[in-house]
C-alpha cells in the first residue's frame, strides 16, 4: 500500500478546444471527489489558434490546482504530452484527452490499483462502437503489423490514457528522441501494469485532430521509431531475386547453346526491368525513411518550444518555471519533482 502517494497530476494536451475545456474541467471536479486525493491539472496548449489558451488561463485564476504550458506553435500531440510530462508535479501522472473520450470516471480505479501496487495502469478500449468501421479495421491492421515488426510489443487497443507512477513517469522522459511514438516509450519501459476494460465514446465536443492521413504518418513512426524490419526485408529480397537471376542466366545459356540465339524477348525483358526497378525505388524509399529520422535526430533539436508557463507559481508549489525553456529539458528525469 502506497498510502501516502496522494498527488495526481493529469496531462491534457489541447488543439482548438475551446468548446471542450470547460465540460471536461466540469466532468474532472465530478470524478474525483474524494478529498483525500489532490491533483493538478496541466493543460498543454499545442498551439491553438481559437480562444482556448484564453479559456484555461482564466481557469488559472479561479482554481489554484490548474497550470497551463502553452507551446510556441503546433508540435503535436506526442510533444504536447511530453510537455505536460514534464512539468507534472505528481506521485504518479495520467495523460487524458479532453473530449471525454478518455472517461475520467476511471481515474478513481485506475488509482486504486495503483495503489494495490501497479506502477502502470492503462484503459483498454474494449468496443470501438464509436470510431468507424474503417478505422477500427485500419488501426487492428496496424497493432498486428506493430507487434509483427517490432520486438517491444504494445497492447492492442491502447491508447495514451493510463497512469503511470513517477519511476515510470522518469523512465519513460529519459527518452529524449524527437520522434516520439508515446504508446511505443511507454510500452518500452516496462514495470508492472494492469488494463482497465472500457467503452469508448464519442467525442462530447469538438471535432477530432486526426484524420486518416496523420493517422497513416503516425503509424509509420510508429513502426520506424520501434523496428527496422523494414529495411532488413530488402537483403532478404535481394537475395532471392539474386538467386532467381542466377537460375534464370543459366537457363538462357543452355538455351543459347543448345537452340542457337534467340531474339524474340521484348516481354521478358521489360517484365525483368520494371520489377526490378519497382523493388529498387522501394527500398530506396524504406531507406530514406530511416534516413530521414536519423538526420531528424541527429540534429538534436528541442521537443517542443515553451512560450508560456501560466499557474505554476502558487503557494506550497516550488516549480521553478525558469528552467523550463525547453532547451534544458534533457535531464527532466533529476528528481527535482520530489515531494
Ligand atoms: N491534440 C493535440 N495536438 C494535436 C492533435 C490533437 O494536443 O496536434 C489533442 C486534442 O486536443 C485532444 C487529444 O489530443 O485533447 C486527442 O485528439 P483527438 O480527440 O482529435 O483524437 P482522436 O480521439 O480523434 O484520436
Ligand atoms: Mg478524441
């Protein structure tokens, strides 16, 4: 029992919500009734254009216990998460969307088993009556082909909604990597974990961020950031077409020697040279995937640029918002959260 691990904080990261933020702060203040626990909530503005950063920090003022860290500009919502990650104060820390779709009434349970001792403690979304058919199928797609390629398995069906205790919440922020595929960091750390069953529901306000072709970008950072099986396909590949070359030349010379030469060959020919361009041009693009990561990488540029740090200077909290540009944000795992 981890009796005195009482400070939650809840991640938020927000796009263009205005119409939601104030009925998830409502449905927050509901869920978690119990006075023995206290929380902060982090909104992180993930470079809203409409009044949503004007929204939460008007909130700032009413309610000591909510902070907002706006970003200079879109990042992301991986980079948004990070950003709340690494400023959350608390004992453990939940990532939660703000459209509802992450239903905040699992929070009490998802503490509850934390404090039976599970350092992770993830929703597991067992219908998807409220995504289409299109969507439910292309995301089964991609956890198969994920859990195919990759040697680190994710859940199924698992989102970012979890809590994850503060040994986690570290582990999982030493990973600086710019592209960053969280289902995939979170997974990858490890520590005891339990699933939580849950409906998900359709989202109360606002529209989704996400349509089918960032969904389909996110997924191949997905598998590129947690496998390389794509490029080892293409020496596999390689080799039998060599092999199938090699039976092929010999054939034709029997042929030559034993039937004299052969001109008609046209169709053979252009059949030979178009696939082997096709699979040529395909490795090519496979490599550059990872070269284009690699070079993103090396370049060892911030996650995400902070241009406002708003409800963090409160009474009986010591967040020194100066170190936050985040620039200095290799070592956000140094303890300096302890409490
Ligand atoms: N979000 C974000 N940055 C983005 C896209 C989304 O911070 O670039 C936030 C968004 O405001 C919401 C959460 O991420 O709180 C989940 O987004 P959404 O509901 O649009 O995704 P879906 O549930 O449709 O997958
Ligand atoms: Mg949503």
């Amino acid at each position: 029992m981890l009796e005195n691990n009482k400070f939650i904080s809840l991640v938020v990261p927000v796009l263009n919500e205005e119409e939601a933020v104030p009925g998830f702060l409502e449905a927050i203040a509901k869920a978690i009734s119990d006075p023995g626990i206290s929380y902060e909530i982090v909104f992180v503005d993930d470079g809203s254009t409409d009044a949503t950063a004007d929204i939460i920090r008007a909130q700032t003022l009413k309610q000591t216990n909510i902070r907002m860290v706006r970003l200079s500009r879109n990042f992301g919502k991986e980079a948004a998460l990070t950003a709340g990650m690494d400023v959350a104060q608390g004992d453990a820390v939940i990532p939660i969307d703000v459209d509802l779709q992450d239903p905040p009434e699992l929070i009490m349970e998802f503490i509850r088993l934390w404090r039976e001792g599970y350092d992770v403690v993830y929703g597991q979304r067992v219908e998807r009556d409220a995504d289409s058919r299109t969507k439910r199928r292309s995301a089964g797609i991609f956890y198969n082909l994920f859990n195919k390629l990759s040697a680190q398995k994710i859940e199924p069906n698992v989102g970012d909604f979890r809590l994850m205790s503060r040994p986690v919440v570290d582990a999982t922020l030493q990973m600086r990597e710019r592209n960053r595929f969280m289902k995939g960091l979170f997974a990858w750390v490890g520590f005891t974990s339990i699933a939580v069953p849950y409906t998900r529901p359709a989202r109360f306000a606002g529209q989704t961020k996400f349509n089918y072709w960032k969904l389909w970008n996110f997924a191949i950072d997905g598998v590129t950031s947690f496998s390389t099986v794509p490029l080892r396909i293409w020496t596999y590949l390689g080799l039998i077409v060599a092999l199938a070359a090699m039976v092929y030349t010999f054939v034709i010379l029997i042929q030559t020697f034993a039937f004299g030469r052969e001109v008609p060959g046209y169709a053979s020919l252009m059949v030979v040279v178009l696939t082997l361009g096709a699979v040529q041009l395909t490795s090519l693009g496979i490599i550059g995937e990872y070269l284009g990561r690699l070079y993103l990488e090396v370049k060892q540029r911030p996650v995400y640029i902070v241009r406002e740090m708003t409800g963090f200077q409160k009474p009986g909290q010591n967040v020194d918002t100066t170190s936050f540009p985040s620039s200095t944000k290799q070592g956000a795992a140094d303890g300096s959260h302890s409490r």
